[in-house]
C-alpha cells in the first residue's frame, strides 16, 4: 500500500504527464510575404525570362523584364490563395521631375523572394503586366 506522500507523488507526476501529452508545439508562419529588389535598367532588347526554385521555409525567384526606357521602375505584388502564389510585376513610369532619360527600349534583372511559407507543394506564377512568364511547381521544405 502506498503512503500518502507516494501517493501525491504518483499522482501529481501521472498528471504531469497526461497534460504534456495533451500539448502540442505548434508554429503559426502567418501570411506569405513578398521581398522585391530591380537590379540596374540598361538599353537593350531580349526576352523577358523568369526563374523560381523553392528552399527551406522560402521560394526564390528572379529574372529579367522589358521596360518602355531605363527609366521606369519595377513593383512587385503577391497574390496569395492557398497553395497558389502569384507575383504580378509591372511597370511604373517615373515621375516628370526626374530629368532627362534616354530613348530606347530598357530591360531590367530582378530578383525576389517569398518568405512565411509552411512546408509543401506549391504553384508559383511570376507575371509581367497580363502575359505569364513562368509557372511553376516547387516544394518548400
């Protein structure tokens, strides 16, 4: 027969366990969100190409887009619905203020990624203005 001590001990240890059992770790990722960075806009004339590969907790891309001159920027946004991700990159004209630019067809790399991301299958479309680029399916660890 267990003495009242022993007992309390058994009992307050067995409790223990069963409400460690009951616990369960988990880590709330939140939204998927998007880091954007256009490289250096040059003249030239090439094929708008885009890239996308997938790493631990991440999805990286990059890639290059025709502009009407060097003068224009990039902007990126992300369209997130479930396991579908699209990144629509456009065109933004700079303003009036900004001087002289040089008349010929600008092209400018880019590179991005997509971070808060729970591991699993995912399909990513980079976009430039209404044509796709690269759709693609990728796995985040």
């Amino acid at each position: 027969m267990l003495s009242r001590r022993e007992f309390l001990s058994s009992s307050l240890a067995l409790t223990s366990l069963v409400l460690l059992e009951g616990c369960s770790h988990s880590e709330d990722v939140g939204s998927p969100m998007l880091s954007f960075h256009q490289g250096e806009a040059s003249c030239g004339v090439g094929l708008d190409d885009a890239q996308v590969h997938a790493d631990t907790g991440v999805i990286k891309f990059s890639g290059r887009m025709t502009m009407p001159d060097p003068c224009h920027q990039l902007d990126a946004m992300l369209e997130a619905k479930n396991s579908e991700l699209i990144v629509h990159i456009s065109v933004i004209a700079p303003k009036p203020s900004e001087g002289f630019c040089i008349q010929c067809i600008g092209q400018a790399p880019y590179d991005g990624e997509i971070v808060n991301l729970r591991p699993g299958q995912y399909t990513v479309t980079l976009r430039h203005g209404e044509r796709e680029i690269r759709k693609a399916q990728v796995t985040v660890l």
